[in-house]
C-alpha cells in the first residue's frame, strides 16, 4: 500500500536505469465499453473476500486512470492542448514522479508535453533526481494513428510502482491514447485544410479601426496553415505608438522560416515570418502567397485611407497635427499604456511673449514663428510621437512608451533649438524661447484629458518660474 501510493518507500541503495519499450502491437481501438468491463472488474474484487487489497487497489489506479483520459476524447482542442491535458491526468490519477508525451505527423508540429523531471527527447537514458540521487527506471510505449506499424511517438514514465506496470498501466494508457490520437490527428489535418480559406477572410476584412488583436488572429491563423508551425508579424506603423510584434505557434526555431516584407511608405512597413514543419517552401495548399498578397494591400488600403484622414488632421498654418490629431494620439497612448502596463510623457508648450511679436512685428512675422517652432517640434521628437498645435501660440507632444528621462530629454532638446530656429525669421538680437509642462501618465485607467490639464498647470509654473525652462508634473 505504501509504495502503491509513492509514499514511505526505504531504498538502500539507488535502484539501476533501465529503459522498457513494449513491442507489443497497441490496439487502435477503446471504448468506453472497456471501461465499464473494467469498472465492473473491480465491483467484482470488491465484493470478493479473498481480493488482495494490493490488487484491488492497482486495479482501481488502472481504471480511473483511463476513465479521466476518456474525458479528453470529447474536447475540442488543439494536438498540443490534448498532450499538456493527457500528462496532467496521468500524473493526477496514477503515483510516477514524471510522464512525457511526445509524437509527430507529417506537416504538423512536432508535440512535446511532459510533468515532472524528464529527460530530453533526444536521451531517454538520463534521468537522475537531484532530491534522491538515485537513477529512476524509465518506462515507455509506443504511440500510434493510423497505421498499427508505424510508431508516431510514445508515453513514457517514471518513478511508478512495479503492481501498476505489471498490470499494464502504461500499454492500457497508450492504447487509448492512440485511438484518440487519430482523431485528433485527422481534425488537425482539416482544420488546417480550412484554415487558408478563413485567413483569406481575416486579411481582407480589415478595417481602419483594426487593433493588435485583429492582427494576432490573422497570424495564428497563417501558423495553422498545412505544413505551418508557427508565424510572426512586425509592423512600424506610427499609428501604433511604436512597433507591433505578434507571434503565434512555435517561432524561431532552427528551421529557417519564409520571410515577406512590404512597404506602405517612408515610415510604415511590415514583416510577416512564417516557420514550417521542414525547412523549404511551403506547400501548394497553403496559399500562402495568395494570403500574404491581400494582408499586406488591406493594409495598405488602410493605411492609405488613414493618411487621407490625416490630412483633416493637420494644421494648415504649421503643417504638424491639430487638435484633433492630438486628442487621438493621446488616446493612442493610452491605451497602449493600458495594455502594456507602460506608462507615456505629455509635454505642453508655450512659445515666450509670443503677442509681443506679432504686436511689434506683424501677424506675418509671428506664423513664420510659429511654421519654425513646428520644425524644430518634428525635429526634436521620434516617429512614434506626435507634435500637434494645440491653439494659438500653444502646442502639445504626446510620446507614447515614455519615462520621465526621455521626456526630460525631448524638453532640453526643444530648449535649446526654439531660439535657434526661430533667430531666422525674427529681427537680429531678438530671441524665440519656450516654456514646457511635462507630466508622465502612470495610471492609464484614468482620464487622459486630465493628464493635458495636468501639463498644462506644469507649464505655467515653468512661466513663473521666469520662462525659457521645463517644470515636471
């Protein structure tokens, strides 16, 4: 009873490895019937007066074992899903320090799954224990799918008591995990078949409010295509507040996988990676060229519908956002922060005795000021940033992934390149300065409005502060 619960066992000295694999041809077929004929087994020992508590209590182990694994036959899920569930169970159901599953079918990933200390699967013969010190006899079995020949794979464990591998614990597991297995297998197989034809869907129904999540669904679809393993995109669209990367399946492996690239414009562009289950092409079936072709002109078509809004966006005098485009942006932010647990810089500027100028010099003097201090704004922030004039003499940069530090370091940048930029356009001697709010968001679940307000009152203190300097909030 002790050792069949894997508890209290003395050893005297560490048992030697061995290897077990059963030869014996795994039937392909298990019922739920056997079960049942298996359950009523152990009515019968119950009742019997004469049962060895040892064997009844295997028996039981056998059985529940198997009954679990049943529930598995009726999931949906995926091969991966149906290994992490199937050692889950093992190991919950039957004493064994560790269990594996391991197979592969031509054009699909290859299924590793394992719970507890296992070795590799290039090495069954080394498994040693560091809290005992001692080898742990390993025992495997073969797994098969269609072809009772032909091995796929195996189930193996370790550290379980000899009653329950004599009694067939681990031939009885892999029997009814093949019978399974080729169910799954075969689901895979269509599904994957099917799957062209819903990421054909997915990569033309893009629309300009398309978010990250659209983008994974597309690429894990495109990994579940036939012969597909894996795939990941990267995207540098400024509308994002920086890159995109989204991955799905098993990515960066050894394999070399096919790579597509596609410029929108100067400052957008896309890779899509696709890895597959052997090093080469992809398949015919996989329409994979067809796929990648419309992705890439959907975004395309609405990158370029987002440009033409932009152009809505724009301030006709400087040529950088208005207020529009910087209310957007700042939700942008937001709500990358809000994904991302990151937090995002607002800088509210105010370009110095700006009335003065156009008073003494004009309204002409005082646009080709503020069309300077624009330029300097697009110069001093990064792709991902968005410079917009907020009203008047007032502006706003909105840097999303931002700390304190670079926010800091766009303001100085700006500090020293306003009287620079403006000296151009302004009479000899006369000198542009700018006064700067900076508040850093690190609470995204709040109101973002508030966060410009909150800029807004740090630049009045830069103003009172004697100007031509940046105050934090």
């Amino acid at each position: 009873m002790r050792d069949i619960a894997g508890r209290g066992r003395e050893r005297t000295k560490p048992r030697s490895l061995r290897t077990t694999a059963t030869t014996r041809m795994v039937p392909l077929t298990f019922s739920l019937a056997g079960i049942d004929a298996k359950q009523d087994e152990i009515l019968s020992l119950l009742h019997n007066p004469d049962t060895p508590h040892i064997d009844m209590l295997t028996t039981l182990i056998v059985s529940n074992s198997l009954l679990e694994l049943s529930k598995l036959a009726s999931s949906h899920v995926s091969l991966a899903e149906f290994a992490n569930a199937a050692v889950l169970t093992m190991s919950h159901c039957a004493p064994m320090n560790a269990c594996a599953i391991s197979f592969a079918s031509p054009g699909l990933p290859a299924v590793f799954s394992t719970f507890g200390v296992w070795p590799s699967t290039d090495d069954l013969n080394e498994l040693v224990l560091a809290r005992t010190g001692s080898a742990e006899a390993i025992h495997t079995c073969p797994l098969f799918a269609k072809d009772p020949t032909e091995p796929i794979g195996y189930v193996g464990i370790t550290g379980a008591p000899r009653q329950l591998i004599s009694a067939g614990l681990l031939t009885q597991i892999a029997g009814f995990l093949s019978s399974i297995l080729a169910l799954l297998i075969e689901s895979e197989y269509m599904r994957r078949a099917a799957s062209a034809s819903h990421a054909m869907e997915l990569a033309g129904a893009l629309a300009e409010t398309y978010e990250e999540q659209q983008l994974f669904d597309i690429v894990a679809t495109i990994a579940t295509l036939p012969g597909a393993v894996g795939a990941a995109l990267l995207l540098e669209l400024p509308r994002f507040g920086g890159p995109v990367c989204v991955e799905a399946g098993t990515t960066g492996s050894d394999v070399t996988p096919t790579i597509h690239r596609e410029s929108f414009d100067r400052n957008s562009s896309g890779t899509l990676r696709v890895w597959w289950s052997e090093e080469g092409t992809p398949p015919p079936d996989s329409r994979l060229e067809e796929i990648v072709g419309r992705f890439f002109l959907s975004l395309n078509n609405v990158e370029r519908s987002l440009r033409l809004h932009s152009e809505v966006e724009t301030d006709e005098l400087t040529g950088i956002g208005n207020r529009r485009r910087a209310i957007k942006a700042l939700g942008r932010a937001n709500a990358r922060a809000r994904r991302n647990s990151e937090g995002y810089a607002v800088l509210f500027l105010d370009l110095d005795a700006f009335k003065s100028i156009n008073d003494e010099f004009g309204h002409d003097i005082g646009d080709e000021v503020l069309r300077a201090f624009a330029g300097a704004l697009e110069r001093a922030v990064r792709i991902y940033d968005v410079a917009a004039r907020w009203g008047g003499e007032e502006f706003l940069i909105i840097c999303p992934s931002t700390d304190l530090l670079g926010a800091e370091a766009v303001a100085k940048r700006l500090l020293d390149d306003t009287p620079v930029s403006c000296a151009a356009v302004l009479p000899e001697g006369r000198l542009q300065t700018v006064s700067i709010g900076i508040v850093v968001c690190q609470d995204p679940m709040g109101d973002p409005m508030q966060v410009v307000r909150s800029a807004d009152a740090a630049m009045y203190l830069a103003k009172a502060a004697g100007r031509n300097c940046y105050v934090t909030g």
